[in-house]
C-alpha cells in the first residue's frame, strides 16, 4: 500500500480563511474581546501562537497551571498510561501475553505484556494534559487567582491537581489548603493500617462493595473489589430468624 504523507502548516491553515474570517478577528482585535463563534474559529491558536493561550480574543491570557504557583506543577509527571493494539487478537492469546479480555477487546496494563502483541505503549504526563487544555480553562484558572476562589465548575476542572501538584490539596483554587487526616491530630494517624470494612445500616441494601485503590504516580494502577452480599443476605436472616424466636415466646406466654 503506497500512501501520501500530508503536513498542514499554520500558515496553510491560515491562506484558507475567507474573508468573514478575517473580520471577525480584526473586530475582536478592536472590541478586546470575542464572541463564542470567532472563539471558536480561532481555536487552532492554541498550536500556532507563542503565546498561548494569549490571542486574538484575549491578549493578556497567561499559561496557568492547576496548582497554586508554577514551581508547584510536575510536568514530567506520569498521570496515565495505556497500551494501543493496532490488531486486536483473540481471547486465548490476549491472555497468554499476560494481559485481560475484556468486553472482547484485548486490554494490556503492563508495558511488557504490550509489546508481546506489537501493541504501543503510551505514558500521558501532567504536561501532556496541560497542552490539552484550551483558552477558556486557562481563563478559568487566571480568574481563580485573581479572585482567590473558585466557581464549582473550575473547581472541577482542575481535578487533575491531585496527580500533577507537589502541594495538593493546596491548588489554584485553595492556595494554603493542607494535607488533613481524619484523626485528633498528625501523630494519631495510621497510615499502614487496611480501610476496609462493613458499614452497617438499618435498611437492607443488595449488597456492599469495598473498594480498595492503590496509587501508583498519581492514577489507580490496581482497584479491587469485595462484595459483601452474602454477609449481609445471612445478617437479615438472623435478624429474621431473631424475630420469629421473639414472636414464638410471646406466643406461649
């Protein structure tokens, strides 16, 4: 198969806006602000302009990061990684490589298990993701340091900062936010002892699941879960059974 490599320059990008186009810019240029269509239609800046995410609409936007100050951010931060199988095989050897079928799609965790199948292993990193991010994000972000607080919406938006800020909980949105426990202070707290367990409650519910995470740089490598129906299913019938034996002896009474 002989195919055609095409590479498409800003400046190609920009020899095919029509006229209108060009309006609309140099009105957002007079205006110092844009509406959403010329926002739109001036979304590739983000891989043509310097200064990014400053631009036509606005020109005094900063590169913000999720955290609460630059030196704060890890870039090189592994937050995803993932496996590309460009030709999906089949149930048996998928698992014979080491990885998991999966709603019939071959799914490989690992890096070695990855290439056994020719697959293409990809690691994202926080500074992957910040590239992701467009002009309203990074205006969000500016605006929250401005303000010294967040909309709810923003808020969600830098979820991220968990995985990506040497200091979370402190982030953009809460800049002195510290590591809290749950206990009366620091030294109380266990680190090493196992979160699982039973929570009881007066309403019967189908069942329980306890979800056990663990983090490895910052993302969920490992997530188990023990379902706890049967516990609960043979709790009821005692309660029950308890019942009846209180009924019986009200009964010979």
């Amino acid at each position: 198969m002989a195919g055609r490599w095409i590479s498409t320059t800003c400046a190609n990008h920009l020899s095919v806006q029509d006229a209108m186009w060009h309006e609309a810019v140099q009105s957002a240029h007079g205006n110092g602000s844009c509406s959403v269509d010329t926002l739109q239609r001036i979304s590739w800046s983000r891989q043509c302009c310097k200064s990014y995410p400053a631009n036509a609409c606005n020109k005094v936007a900063k590169r913000m990061t999720p955290c609460r100050d630059e030196a704060d951010f890890q870039p090189g931060k592994i937050r995803q990684n993932y496996c590309v199988l460009f030709d999906q095989p089949e149930n048996a050897s998928c698992t014979r490589h080491g990885c998991r079928w999966n709603n019939a799609r071959c799914d490989c965790s690992d890096q070695e298990g990855c290439a056994s199948l020719a697959g293409r292993w990809i690691s994202n990193t926080c500074a992957d993701y910040l590239s992701e991010q467009g002009a309203a994000w990074h205006k969000a972000v500016q605006l929250a340091h401005g303000n010294g607080s967040c909309s709810v919406d923003t808020l969600q938006h830098i979820s991220w900062s968990q995985e990506c800020c040497k200091s979370y909980p402190a982030n953009a949105c809460y800049k002195t936010l510290k590591r809290m426990t749950p206990c009366r202070d620091e030294a109380d707290f266990r680190p090493d002892a196992n979160n699982c367990s039973i929570l009881l409650a007066e309403r019967d519910p189908e069942s329980y699941l306890c979800e056990i995470g663990f983090r490895v740089q910052g993302y969920y490598s490992q997530l188990w879960r023990i379902k706890w129906e049967r516990i609960w299913r043979l709790n009821w019938k005692l309660r029950l059974f308890r019942g009846i034996l209180d009924l019986s002896s009200q009964w010979r009474n």
